[in-house]
C-alpha cells in the first residue's frame, strides 16, 4: 500500500468548514491503495469564532492509529517577535503586514509552515512516502509543501479550497491599489509554489480557471459533499410544532439578503396568524449581519445563534421544512459547503 503524507492545518475535531474534506480523504483514501498519514495541529472542537482558530493550543504532541489512517497532532504557538513589535507599534504594524507577502509570508496567523516544518523536516529523513498532499489555505502550507518535496524529491499534490485570500472581489469590483500589492505577490509565489505540483485540485471550475492563470496544467475539479451516513442518523425532531424556516451558516456582508427579509415580511402581512419559526444558525458570526436580520425580522418567532457544533447545525437541517441559502452575486467559484449539506439534508431550499 502506497502512502501519503497528508498537511493540514485544519482537521476533525476543529469546528471548521475545512475539516470534513480533509477527513473524507482520511477516510476514504484506503479504497485505491493508500494510507494517509495526516498532520495538523490540536484542536478542541469547541472552535466557535474565528479568534478561537488562532489560539494557541500546548497540547504535547500525539500520534494515533486509526482504522483508515494514522495522525500525528502538534501544539500550536503563536507569537513571533516581529508579530509583538507590530501589535504594540501602529508603525511596525503596516510594515509588518506589507513586509509579509514581499517575503513570502502569509495567513501568519494561522502559520500551519512555522508549527509542522521542523517535525516534518526530521520526519522526512527516515520517513517514507509516496507523495506529499497539501490542503490549503493557509497558503503557508503550500510553501511547506514545496519546500519539503524539493529537499527530499517527494511528488508534491495540493488541494485548494480557495485562493488569493479571497482577494477576488465581485466580477464587475475595482481592485485598491492595497488589493493589488497583496494579490501581485500572492501570484508571484503561487507560480513558484505551484510548479513543484504533479497535480492540482480544486473545489470549481471557476477556481480552476483562476489556478491556470499561475499553473501550467487544469486542476482537477473535485468538489465538496456530504456524509450519507451521518444525515441517515439525524431524524427530524422539529419540538416546536412550527413551520421551521432555516438557514445555516455564516451570511457575509456583501451577500444580497434583501430579497429575504422583504419576502418574509410580505408573508407575515399575508399570514398574520402564521406558525412559522425562523432559525438562523450562526448568523450572529458577523455581528453586523445578525443585527440587521434581528431588527428587520424582530416580529417573527426567531431563533439566532453564532457559530455551533456541526452536529447541532445539521440536526437543526433535518428538523427544517424549508431552507434558505444567500448567494453570491457577481461571484464565480463560490460553492458554499452548506449548499451540499443542503442537498444532503433533502430538504427544499
């Protein structure tokens, strides 16, 4: 059996969007002859907010065996002298976040590069396997990839779930001057990275077409689903004994929900003596968003949340009789996960 040497900074039980990919893989590898050996940091599963990926985490490090794969866990440290110079100094500060990407450095606030490469760097000596598997972001960990396939000549495969650092605005958006510095240097060291790839996938078509404008070869499309398996076991509960109307999922800022929230309206009027319960399952993630639906819907039976354990969110998609999905106007290449959790929920949205 060939084996992988798979880098993540996100994986189970981190309470991210990022973990069930990189877990299918675990799983699922086994069926063509690989056994993945995964790589990442501890994680809690309690991640509820974005300032709780970045906390550090001084857990020694674990290694496990597991049915399909094994999994070497490292602790995870944050601070670097430049990054305290730049959180006490306004000064240092731009320089820091300017200096970055001109060196190559970025999502250093998730540095999955600083806390696996001395590990790996040992690991690899006496170590052997088949190819290096990437998923990313942090694009850091691309450059860890690549840097490890060329000094040990180890096949190099990455999987992108986004790129750029979402510097890619709506179709029709002008980019600052600010947007361009970073997304230039993105692209310079995405080349370079890229090169090293025997094989690159990615979650759309779009992406891919993006990937092509630094990379010699289409990426693979392989997007994202949903488990079977767990969906066979949530029952719909539905307590409330309502019409449960349901989005989850965190709603950004530049997403059109007007349509929303007048059509909601509009029904209320319509059907004032309604039995409807509307569930809005980590709205309150952006504070700014979850305000807005709040004070635009404040009449209705409604139930808010920040960001919960994804059992708890899929559970409150089988006890939905309708669902809800925003999308993205003028975007290419944003499939949310949720959208295929929906589909995996079999409900109507």
């Amino acid at each position: 059996m060939r084996k992988a040497l798979v880098i993540t900074y996100f994986f189970p039980p981190a309470n991210s969007v990022a973990s069930p990919r990189v877990q299918a893989f675990a799983d699922n590898f086994h069926t063509h002859g690989i056994h993945p050996v995964i790589v990442t940091r501890h994680w809690t599963g309690k991640e509820n907010e974005w300032v709780d990926f970045l906390t550090e985490n001084n857990t020694p490090v674990t290694f496990s065996k597991e049915k399909n794969f094994s999994v070497y866990r490292f602790p995870y440290v944050i601070a670097s002298n430049r990054k305290t110079l730049a959180q006490n100094s306004k000064l240092f500060s731009k320089l820091y976040h300017f200096t970055n990407p001109v060196l190559g450095h970025f999502n250093t606030e998730v540095n999955a590069y600083k806390s696996l490469f001395n590990f790996l760097n040992e690991h690899l000596k006496t170590n052997h396997y088949d190819f290096i598997l990437v998923s990313a972001p942090p694009f850091n960990s691309v450059r860890l990839g690549y840097e490890l396939s060329q000094k040990f000549a180890i096949p190099l495969v990455l999987d992108l779930r986004d790129i750029w650092q979402t510097l890619l605005g709506a179709e029709d958006a002008e980019l600052s001057v600010k947007q361009k510095f970073f997304l230039y240097f993105n692209k310079r060291y995405a080349k370079k990275w890229f090169s090293a790839a025997k094989l690159i996938a990615t979650v759309s078509e779009p992406l891919a077409e993006e990937i092509m404008s630094v990379y010699h070869k289409k990426p693979v499309v392989v997007t994202n689903g949903y488990e079977d398996s767990i969906f066979k076991t949530l029952l719909p509960k539905t307590p409330n004994g309502k019409f449960n109307f349901t989005i989850v999922g965190t709603i950004y800022p530049t997403q059109d929900i007007s349509i929303l929230i007048e059509g909601l309206n509009k029904f209320k009027q319509m059907r004032p003596d309604h039995k409807l319960k509307l569930n809005f399952i980590g709205i309150n993630t952006i504070a700014e968003v979850g305000d807005k639906i709040k004070a635009a819907l404040k009449d209705f039976d409604l139930l808010t949340t920040g960001k919960i354990e994804r059992i708890k969110a899929l559970q409150y998609l089988a006890d939905a009789q309708i669902l809800f999905y925003s999308g993205w106007r003028g975007h290419k290449g944003i499939y949310s996960t949720k959208i295929f959790e929906y589909l995996g929920a079999r409900k109507i949205f």
